[in-house]
C-alpha cells in the first residue's frame, strides 16, 4: 500500500544549550526528539553505573541470580578507608555481604562506588576480567565504540584495586549520549520499577561490620527538597531519576526519565552540564531540553483497538478473506514537527500463518515519517505499528492460492 502526500517531517530538533551532548528519546518507542552531538564519545563518569545494573537485571531475568542474592565484598570493593565527599561508598568493608537489592538501589540512588565494584565483580564471568566483562555487556547493547575500564565510572588511576596497570591513569570510560540512553531504555524494559526507586527518598542495607542497618538519602531526596526550588519549571515536569555523573574531567551530568503532564515519558542525557559540584544546573538543563522538545514537536497517539483510516484491511492472499480487517494493537505516540496526520506508508505481513485468530497480529504499519529517528537497539516492533486481526480465517484451497498468484 502506497500513499503519496505531504508528510510531517519528524527529524530531531537541534538543541542550542550550553553542553557537552545531550539526547531527548521518547521511551516508549525509542524515537529521537532531539541532539546536541549525540554520537559523540565523552567522559560518563558515574552514569557508567548504569551498565552494572543492566548486567544484574539481565541476570536476574535470565535466572542467574535473585534479588536477594548476597553479593560479597571483597578487597576489591572496600572502599572503606575513603573520604565519602570524594569517592561516594557505604559502610562496609571487606567480608560483609549484601544482597543484589541493596547493592543495586545504592549504586543507583547514591552513586556508591564500591557497590558497583561489588556487583560487577560478582557478575564477570569465570576466567574474564571486569574490564572484558564490562566491554562485553556494552557489546551486547550494541554501544558500538564505547570504551569500558571501571564498573564505577572512576578515572583509571583513582580506581584503587580496580585499576587497570597497563593503561593511563588518565583512562577513563567513553560513551555517548546516545549510548547512554540506550542503556536507559533498556534499564526500564527489565526493571519498570525503576521509577519507583526514582521516587525514593530513602534506601537502608544491614552492615555487618557496622553492626547496623543504615539508612540513607538519596540523590533524589535532595533534588525534590532542596535542588528543585531553584529549577524554572514552567510545564511541570516530573523528574523520575536515573543516574548522575560527577567528576572534574566530565562535569555535571544526568541520565533522566521524565514525564510531562500528558503522560508522555521521555529519557533524558544531558553531559557538561556546569562544573561538577553544580547541583542544580543538570536538572535545569533536563528540564529545559524537554520544554525544546515540546515547542516543536506534535505528538500523535495511535490508540489500541482504533483503526487506521488509510490501513482498514491489510491483503492475505493465502487466506478465505484476502483482506483481513485490523485494529492498532499497541497505543504508541510518535513525534513530528506541524500538526499533519502521520499516514502509513506501507504495511508488512508479520508471517504467513495457516490460520489467523481474532486478536492475532498479523502485520506491522510502517509510517510516513520523513527523517525520523530511532535509537541503534530499537526493535522493528518499536518503530512501527502492530496491527491485530479483527476476525478468524484460515488458509485458503491451494487452487485459490494459485489463482490469486497468478491474477491477484
């Protein structure tokens, strides 16, 4: 099916802050709204914690470990004898244990760096280093380019036993922001419950050594607070969380799920977002990217169980009904810049089935959506539309198959 007409265009804004690189990605579909050099390796600092957790929720969902795990602490991770204004850790020392849980909230929520120490440990295979390990899970997201040489995001030469003796004390972990919400997204696939952790203004974990359970405030608590009576937020944006990224070489920086009144969710990077210490300018920038984003942008919903005026039916020829009615089977927003109805360009068959249910799909809609563009992992379902079977039919007599070969 083929439709000619004067399509939005959905190419990315160009942002014009003042920062290193920054993306706005709806969540959902795994769109680019909008880029200031997106594809551009930089510094990550602690939002390289993120790809720990990734690993512990793909093992979780692979069956590998639970959230109850204990994780022990070794050596490696002990970063007991640091000052906790420079490097971010919990109380505990080497021989206690943690449960993945606690360990995965601390990392998360209070940058603890012996915590992702701990759990990336835990988690390289038998026979690979971290760094190999590390290398390896990005390979998986296919953050193409990346460069992995700490679970904590610490430059190489403040990483203690951690540090990598043949590279440069200067070395340090490259990515994207691109890459960066890459990770995001595929974070909030595994664990949804993310943004309820987002919301929390206090973890706790048991320390054996401490003989006690702690309890602290998160990065969160502080921008809810404190930080966020200095943010202009004139659209009421809801910050989420995610990740922050601190350190002199890279500056401010966070990697954010936010949403807007309409309930639209976006996930945010911005990188170089003021000096390092600046504790309110990452959240300003985040929330001004997204205003950016919704003073250009149109969002268009397709709703679940609507039917698309210009895709009623799609053709089976192999079955009794060679146009087999459909409905959109997912509710999917996506973004353009003027207010035009998104058509559809063309549709593809999903598979060619002896038989079709009601319900089924049978078909994803490509749109016609000039110059959009997704994130490098983002699935053909995400960018296109799945269409469901309004009927049961089944396969059609050979010889109608034949004739319909031959004559259409």
């Amino acid at each position: 099916m083929r439709i000619v007409s004067a399509a939005p265009s959905a190419k990315p804004i160009d942002l014009k802050e003042s920062l290193t690189s920054a993306v706005v990605v709806d969540a959902r579909t795994g769109q680019v709204l909008a880029t200031r050099n997106a594809t551009k390796l930089g510094m990550i600092a602690s939002q390289s914690k993120m790809l720990t957790a990734y690993a512990a929720l793909r093992a979780i969902h692979d069956g590998k470990l639970t959230w109850d795990t204990p994780i022990p602490i070794t050596s490696k991770a002990d970063l007991s004898h640091q000052p906790k204004y420079v490097y971010s850790h919990l109380d505990i020392k080497a021989g206690d244990h943690l449960t993945v849980r606690e360990l995965y909230n601390a990392m998360l929520t209070i940058s603890a760096n012996d915590a992702s120490f701990a759990l990336s440990e835990y988690l390289t295979p038998k026979g690979m280093t971290t760094q190999a390990a590390l290398q390896s899970w990005a390979n998986e997201l296919k953050l193409d380019h990346s460069k992995w040489y700490n679970a904590a995001g610490q430059v190489n030469g403040n990483a203690f036993e951690n540090k990598i003796a043949h590279e440069p004390g200067e070395a340090a972990n490259l990515a994207s922001a691109e890459h960066l919400a890459m990770l995001a997204r595929e974070i909030i696939k595994l664990d949804p419950n993310i943004r309820t952790l987002g919301e929390s203004d206090f973890i706790s974990y048991k320390s054996a050594s401490a003989n006690r359970t702690v309890k602290l405030t998160t990065d969160q608590f502080l921008f809810r607070h404190q930080h966020s009576k200095k943010v202009s937020n004139p659209n009421h944006l809801i910050i989420e969380g995610l990740k922050t990224g601190s350190t002199p070489e890279s500056g401010a920086a966070f990697t954010g799920i936010v949403k807007d009144q309409a309930g639209h969710e976006f996930i945010t990077v911005v990188n170089g977002a003021g000096y390092y210490t600046d504790t309110v300018t990452r959240y300003q920038e985040t929330i001004n990217i997204v205003n950016d984003v919704l003073k250009s942008q149109v969002p268009e919903t397709f709703e679940a169980g609507s039917v698309l005026s210009d895709c009623k039916k799609v053709k089976m020829l192999d079955m009794k009904r060679k146009e087999v009615p459909v409905v959109v089977g997912q509710t999917k927003t996506f973004w353009h810049q003027k207010q035009a109805p998104i058509k559809v360009n063309h549709t593809t068959l999903s598979r060619h089935p002896k038989k079709v249910a009601r319900g089924q799909s049978v078909a994803l809609a490509q749109l016609a959506l000039p110059d959009v563009v997704f994130l490098p992992n983002t699935s053909v379902n995400s960018r296109n539309l799945l269409l469901k079977s309004t009927i049961d039919t089944t396969q059609a007599p050979w010889w109608t198959r034949v004739w319909r070969d031959i004559f259409g």
